[in-house]
C-alpha cells in the first residue's frame, strides 16, 4: 500500500480495520439485474452490508444502469458501503469471448456510452439470431421469452438458458451451452464485440482501470492464456483478476506469477451472480501480500 497516500481511502480503510486486527472485504466484480444478476441494485446493495463488505463493484455485461440507483440506495440510507463503478465489457479476441472489467470508472463518460451502445446492438442482433437458431432446432419463441426475462437490462446467453430450463428443453443451466448456445454448438452466434485494445481505451478514457476477467475461465491453453496476458498488457491493460472464490492455491499462484512477470496489477471479485451454496458476495476474496492492488492506481 505504500505508493498511496495517507488520505487515500483506501489507506485509511486498510489502517482502520489493522487497529481491529481485520482486513477489508473487497469484492470488486458483481452483477444485478441490469444484466444476468438476479438481484436489483438495491438488494445486491443490501447483501453486501449484510456480509460486512467495505466495497463493492458493480460490474454488468456491457451496462452501467444499475450504478446510478445503487449509489442514491446507499446515500439514501447512509450505508457504510464504498461502491465503485464498474462494468463488464465483452470483448472478442481469436474466436475466445474474453472479458474486461472497467473499475472506478466515470459512467457518465460520453466515449464510454457509445460503447455500451454499440455493444448493446451486438447483443440484440445475437439474440435475434440465436433466437432464430433455436427455432430451427424447434424451440419457438425461446427469443420472445429470453428478451422478456431481461427486461430492461442487458439481454445475456444466461437468459436464454434459463429460459430452456424453465421449457423443459434441457435439465440444467451447463446443458443449454453444452448443447446449443455455448461456442460451436447448435445455436450459437458469432458476437460483434468490439476488441480488447478498444474497451482497454474507452475504460481509461472514462478515467477507469483495466482489468481482465478471470484469466483461468477462458477455455485457453497455457500457451495461449500468456499470449492473451501479454496482449492485454500491450494494449494497455492495467491488472488482472487474480483471486476468485473457485481458485485453487496452484491457480493463484500462477495468476499472481502473471502480474509479477508483466507489471499488472491485481483484483478480486466473486462474480456473483445470484446466492448459491458455492459462492457469494466477498467470500474467501484475500489478495497476496506480494502484489499491486488495482485500487492503487484510485
Ligand atoms: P453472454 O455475455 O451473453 O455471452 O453471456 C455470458 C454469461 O453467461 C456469462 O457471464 C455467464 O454468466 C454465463 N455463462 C457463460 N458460459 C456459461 C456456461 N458454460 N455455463 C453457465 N453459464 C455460463
Ligand atoms: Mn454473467
Ligand atoms: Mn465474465
Ligand atoms: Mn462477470
């Protein structure tokens, strides 16, 4: 912590909870309704000051629409939680989904709008096309209902799955991707997300850090996983996610080898999408003592 200063947040967090013997529970990658979370804001909000987190980022797949109720909820109610704006951009790279979180960003920032914009038609495009896609496999009105589940917010494969569980057309979550929408399967649609070097760009020119998602997610060979770490470094990225509730202490070992052997910083999050018994809002979410926290560069 020592290249913050004194009058940080942060600084002045970490000195608090050490006169307690504690450290803060961070947990800086979450999602709501506004995309494939299955909490509002307020009550994602409310699930963190239950779990006695400090800070909390809203990161939804290409949308920032919950910040802004979240952040009145918490002024609202005199919450002691810090939330920080985030967003979940996805980006396309080699035929792989791979995703960037923007954290501490301004989600007011025009050049950042755009972007959201842009991706959102890439999302209904998709969504229309995979709705067709199933049709042919004789799924009808799967489209219909998926864009009905996500209402306001982002439309996600995550809706799309749901609603094939709640049909009957497959026994769970993992078999709508296994068999139809995940990469190369029956229904799938090749996205229109923009690049890696573009969300690193918009994310810094909305005054934000660059972090890529889950590094050990990606269905990536360690060969390719490096290639896709020292691509996102040169095009600016700022730390890598290195620390998940479902990370085994080999995996962050290698994760945190990453931010050493390529100058990143590190962040952690739970990527919660709704309460389950394997993961929740800021559980087992520590880093090392040996690396950068992105919250360095607020
Ligand atoms: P999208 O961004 O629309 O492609 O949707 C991706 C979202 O679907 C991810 O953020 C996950 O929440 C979920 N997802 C992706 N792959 C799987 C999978 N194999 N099993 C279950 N959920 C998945
Ligand atoms: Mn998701
Ligand atoms: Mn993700
Ligand atoms: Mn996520």
């Amino acid at each position: 912590m020592s290249t913050l200063s004194p009058d940080n947040f942060y600084s002045q967090l970490f000195a608090a909870k050490a006169e307690k013997n504690a450290i803060p529970r961070i947990d800086l990658h979450s999602h709501t309704t506004c995309s494939d979370g299955q909490l509002t804001p307020q009550t994602l909000v409310d699930r963190a000051v239950n779990f006695q987190l400090d800070v909390l980022a809203i990161t939804d797949h290409d949308s920032v629409a919950g910040l802004d109720s979240a952040k009145r909820y918490i002024l609202d109610k005199k919450l002691p939680l810090k939330l920080v704006s985030g967003i979940e951009i996805s980006t396309y790279w080699h035929g792989f989904d791979i995703h960037v979180v923007g954290l501490n960003i301004d989600e007011t920032n025009p050049v950042l709008n755009e972007l959201i914009e842009q991706q959102q038609a890439a999302r209904e495009l998709r969504a229309q096309k995979m709705g067709e896609k199933l049709e042919k496999c004789g799924f009808i009105g799967v489209y219909e209902q998926a864009k009905k589940l996500a209402g306001d917010g982002s439309i996600t494969r995550s809706h799309f799955a749901q609603i094939l569980l709640q049909q009957g057309k497959v026994n769970h979550l993992q078999a709508a991707f296994d068999k139809y929408i995940g990469k190369g399967k029956r229904a799938y649609v090749k996205p229109l997300w923009c690049d890696i070097a573009e969300a690193v760009d918009v994310i810094h020119c909305a005054g934000g850090s660059a972090v890529l998602a889950h590094p050990i997610r990606y269905d990536l060979s360690g060969k390719w996983r490096r290639k896709l770490i020292v691509e996102f470094k040169a095009a600016g990225g700022d730390g890598l996610e290195i620390v998940l509730p479902q990370m085994n202490p080999e995996q962050r070992r290698l994760m945190l080898s990453y931010c050493h052997e390529y100058d990143l910083c590190a962040s952690l999050g739970s990527d919660f999408h709704y309460p389950s018994k394997w993961s929740d809002l800021g559980r087992n979410l520590y880093l090392p003592e040996d690396c950068r926290p992105i919250w360095q560069l607020w």
